[in-house]
C-alpha cells in the first residue's frame, strides 16, 4: 500500500494536534532529486526551528545508501537541538508500491521540561543516580550544518585533532563519513579534503581503501 503525501500531511497535522505543541511532525521527500532541500511538510517546527525547504537529517543520507529492504522504522531514541533541547525521536520509512521509500515520517517530542522534573523526582525518591543516557544526535537545518555536525562526529570517533592524526586515523574518519553519506552532499569532498588536510585524490583512494 502506498501512502500519498496528501495522506501523510493529514496524519502530521493530527500527531501534532494530540501531543501538542511540543511535538514536532517532519515529512522527508525522498522522491526529489535535491535531497538537500528534503523537508516538505513540518508541524511545530518552533521546536528544531526547521522549516519547509531545511536539508536532510543524517537518517535521510543513511538511507539513500542502503536498500529499502534493510531499513526498519528507529523508535524512541534520543536528538537534541543546536540550542540543548532533548527530543525522544521516531523515524519512519514510508514505502511507495515498488518497495521503494518515497518519504519519511519523523516525529520529535520536546522532553527538555520532563527531564528536569524527573531528575528532581528522583533527587527525592531515589537512592542511586540515574543512568547516564546516550549522547543524542544533533538536529541540524540544513546539509552545510549537517556535513559539519558528521565531520565532528568523525573527529570524536578518532579521539584526537586531525593535527594528529595518522593516515591510518584519517581513512578511520573519512570512512566513516562515507558510510553516514556524507559525500551525497554537494561539493563535500571538497570541505571534507580541505579540513583533513589531504587532496580529493587520496580523499577518494581513502574512501575505497578496505578497512
């Protein structure tokens, strides 16, 4: 069964009317040629500051890169804003007749406020501290946000400053990048050979080097 993007509207129009205003509801078009202009609908878009023409989110490169039979809907896992809002995100893969995604259906809960009251419920009620939680993944606006936040994520991964890294830590990162799909993005070879240091040669001999 396919789901037409009118359908899909209807569905985030009536999400965020039950949750509220600190529900954010994302419609990714995957049928574009332009990924980078990906956001076709939002509801409560005050919550990521997101609006309608805003790029794609890392799930959106990840699954340009792998077959629609692969990929499964991600449930109540954690993102956070540039500005430190906490959100419990979900992602769903909306598939057309041919098996194919043609969009994406996210939804971002604002839990900022409840985590606060939690910990302080539990500063009252409990006896150990809370778990320490997963680093979220960051919401950005656009793909030049986005290659950024990935190429930090890159650099965390190495655990050291590119000053310091070796050959072997570079393939590390820019591997890495290729397997987010950070080079579906225009001209992020480009950016990505500059900040590394290295010419879009060995950027390109690196991504097919084998692990």
């Amino acid at each position: 069964m396919s789901y037409s993007l009118e359908l899909l509207k209807q569905l985030a129009h009536g999400l965020a009317a039950q949750f509220g205003r600190d529900c954010e509801i994302v419609i990714h078009d995957l049928t574009k040629q332009d990924l980078e202009s990906s956001v076709v609908y939002i509801e409560n878009g005050h919550v990521t500051h997101r609006e309608i023409g805003d790029g794609p989110s890392p799930v959106v490169l990840a699954s340009k890169l792998k077959t629609p039979e692969t990929l499964e809907d991600h449930l109540g896992y954690l993102t956070r804003t540039a500005e430190g809002k906490v959100l419990k995100s979900s992602t769903m893969y909306i598939r057309g007749d041919d098996g194919n995604v043609d969009y994406i259906l996210s939804i971002n809960y604002d839990i900022t406020g409840l985590m606060a009251v939690e910990s302080a419920l539990h500063s009252l009620t409990g006896s150990e501290p809370l778990a320490p939680r997963t680093e979220p993944t960051k919401i950005t606006h656009n793909v030049n946000d986005l290659l950024d936040s990935l190429i930090e994520q890159s650099v965390a991964l190495v655990g050291k400053p590119v000053p310091l890294m070796t050959k072997d830590d570079k393939v590390q990162a820019i591997q890495f990048l290729n397997n987010a799909g950070a080079f579906l993005i225009t001209k992020s070879g480009d950016k990505v050979s500059q900040y590394f240091g290295i010419s879009k040669y060995t950027l390109y001999s690196y991504i097919g080097e084998k692990k």
